[in-house]
C-alpha cells in the first residue's frame, strides 16, 4: 500500500473557504483519487450537476484562494493548500458514512447524501471523536480510504474489475458510491469488501482494449456465479491474486 500526504500534514479546513469551495476541493480530489487522471471544468459539472459557467466561476474563484491552478482549457489541479482542504473534506465525509452504517444501520447505498450534508455542519472535535470512537477505521464502507489526521491515505494496488482477465483471482477492495447499482447488486448476492472471487469473461472486448468497453464479466464468489454487467464491473477495483 502506498501512502499520500499533503504538505506539511494540516488538518485544518480553510478559514476562507464556503460550503461550495470546500464541495468543489473534495470532488477534483475524488474525480482524481485512483487512477490520477485530470480533471477537467467539464468534468466537475457532470459530477457536480452544474453548469459549465459556474463551474468556471468557481474555480476562478478558488484560484484567487489559492486552493487551485488553471489555466483556460487546462485541466483543474489542487494546489497544496487545496489538497489540505480536499482531504478534510474526505476525512470528515468517509468518516461520517462510516458511522452511518457502523452505527445506525444504514445501508451502504444510503450513506452518501447524508454524509454531504452532515461533512458541513459538525465540528472538528466532533470529528476526531468519531474517529476514536470508531477505532481509527482505515477504510470508509465502500473500501475507499479514510485520511489520518495528518491527512495521510494509503492506497493498495488495484484495478478495475472490467479490466481483470478470465481465470484471475481477486479481492474486492472498493466500489464506486456513485453507481448505486453496483452497491446494491454486490450487497443483494453477499459480495462484502474483502471477498476472494474468481473473474470469467462473460463476452465483451478484450480486457487488453483499454477501457474493456462493453465487456462483461462473471465472477464465481461464495454464494455462486455472479454475471456483472460493464458498468457495475468498472465502478469495483480490485486487488489482483493471481491470474
């Protein structure tokens, strides 16, 4: 597992930043968080269920903060003091949804929106309590890691189901909470995070053609075979066994 800090290691949010910046930090960190990939202002509209032009206002807004660089056409990129303020965020969201399930029984297809609306409104004490209380959990419950408190992460080496060939065996390490349809798929058949399956090839493309477009995939787990359609087999990442 490899770890990722940001400067220095503070953990405190930005005195400056609104509800909308500290939204804006946690999803150009999360659009990029696995695969490093850039992220465009097209990008965080979709993510984000706004316009082009406000997204454009915002960042604008948050590079006079100092939270991001860009440049007209050019991908959005965290400066350090906007990765402080991005892993916060995350810190406090998977913290958060971690309670959620653990402690009052929601499920884990439930917890996201909850834990958009309560990641504003407590407390940085608040936060540090739930984490003892909760046994410095490393990993939120969709097996996506939770920062320290000196923002530190650490990510095991994953990926994505789609792209495994058949034959190999994996472990199930984090699904994506944007595709609802995986979550409640793999809960419905007892797929838990952590689970040892065997990945056949079900039709579809080589998973050598990149992005495996429109590929399939079967996986044979503890309770029998699984048929998973693209979509739900590239929102879970995966460690791979052997194969």
């Amino acid at each position: 597992m490899s770890p990722r800090t940001s400067d220095q290691g503070r953990s405190t949010r930005a005195s400056s930043a609104t509800t909308s910046v500290e939204d804006y930090a946690k999803t150009i960190y999360g659009l990029s968080e696995w695969d490093g990939a850039a992220v465009t202002a097209s990008d965080l509209a979709r993510a984000l269920g706004v316009s082009n032009p406000s997204v454009s206002t915002m960042v604008r807004k948050m590079a006079e903060l100092g939270l991001v660089e860009h440049q007209p056409y050019a991908p959005v990129e965290l400066t350090e003091e906007g990765r402080r303020l991005a892993l916060a965020m995350v810190r406090r969201h998977r913290l958060i949804e971690t309670w959620l399930v653990r402690e009052l029984g929601y499920g884990w297809d439930e917890v996201h929106q909850e834990a958009e609306r309560l990641e504003h409104a407590v407390t940085d004490l608040f936060i540090e309590r739930l984490d003892v209380r909760l046994g410095y959990p490393r990993v939120d419950p969709h097996g996506d890691p939770i920062p320290s408190p000196e923002l530190v992460t650490y990510y095991p080496e994953t990926v994505l189901l789609c792209r495994v060939g058949s034959g190999g065996r994996v472990r199930l390490e984090q699904v994506d909470d944007g595709v609802p349809q995986a979550l409640q798929l793999l809960q419905a058949q007892r797929l838990a995070l952590g689970s040892s399956v065997e990945v056949r090839d079900a039709g579809g493309r080589d998973p050598a053609g990149g992005d495996a477009a429109g590929r399939e995939v079967i996986v044979v787990g503890p309770h029998g075979d699984l048929r998973l359609p693209h979509d739900v087999a590239h929102a879970v990442r995966v460690c791979v066994l052997d194969g």
